[in-house]
C-alpha cells in the first residue's frame, strides 16, 4: 500500500466536512423511507460516533468530531514514545537514560515498594507491558538496572526502594 492510499482517509474524513458534499452524497442513498426505529438506531449510532447531535428534535451534524479525527495527535514524549497502542514496549531504548526511564516507568507500574513476589507473579505483573510477552527479558533489564532484586533464596523478587535505586 502506497503512502497515498494509507492517507487516502483523510480526503474521505475532510469530505465529510463540507456542506456540498455532503449533501450529494446523501442523494446517492435510495428513495426508500427509512422506518422510525431504523431511523432511531442510525441516530443513536451516529451520536456515538460522534458525527451528529440532536438539538431541539433535530439530528445536527458535527463538525468538531470529524476535525478532530484530522488534527495530528501529538507526539508521545518520555517513556510513551517507546509503548504501542496497548502500553505495551514495542522497543527498548539504544539510549542509557531512556532505557532507564523506561524501566522506571514500568517498574512504578507493575510493583508496589513492599511487593515480595515470586518469580511467576513477577511474570504475570510484567507480562502486559513485555514486547511480544517476552517477560525474561524485561525482568532481567529490571534485575540488571537495580529496580528489581532477587532476594538472597533466589525464589523471589522484590522492587528496590527509589532511593536505593537510583545511580550513584
């Protein structure tokens, strides 16, 4: 798919917005009257979406939503620029100070200063912010950046207090 066609929804979304357009297509919809209740369920739906809303018994369209829909969001910053749609870690940072961040970020999530915690509740804390559920991994960035320890037995782990934690 080229990058012209990805886009290609933008035009569609931008059409919506102007009046004439609007009201072509709506005459490229069949002469066939719509019944109340299919009527009701279009509205409804379409007050979800966010495209109309109805003022004084009448269905008004929304242009707010549909610009919206066109405004760039912005650009994540810290340790979000490195999580996917889910929150999950899609990569983990090349930089020192932004891969500890980002540990941080996830270690303040998954544990609670006074967790003690076996190496399967470590796991499952871990596992919705894992890239490709690969928790090994993170868990040992954890253990390797001195956010997670294992205690002296070795069957369990615990966060490491904040003060403690942090660099010398």
């Amino acid at each position: 798919m080229t990058s012209n066609e990805s886009e290609r929804w933008r035009g569609v979304v931008a059409a919506l917005l102007n009046d004439d357009l609007r009201a072509v297509l709506a005459e490229t919809v069949p002469d066939a009257p719509l019944t109340p209740a299919r009527r009701e369920r279009a509205v409804a739906r379409l007050e979800q979406l966010g495209l109309v809303r109805t003022e004084q018994d009448a269905v008004v369209f929304d242009s707010d939503a549909v610009r919206a829909l066109l405004t760039p969001k912005p650009r994540p910053v810290g340790p979000e620029r490195f999580l996917d749609r889910e929150g999950r870690i899609d990569r983990y940072p090349l930089r020192d100070d932004d891969r500890r961040g980002l540990l941080e970020w996830v270690a303040e999530r998954a544990f609670c200063p006074e967790d003690i915690l076996t190496e399967a509740d470590v796991n499952t804390r871990l596992e919705p912010y894992a890239p490709g559920g690969d928790v090994a991994v993170l868990r040992r960035y954890l253990v390797d950046h001195e956010l997670l320890e294992r205690t002296r037995s070795g069957s369990e782990y615990a966060p490491v207090p904040p003060t403690a934690a942090e660099p010398q």
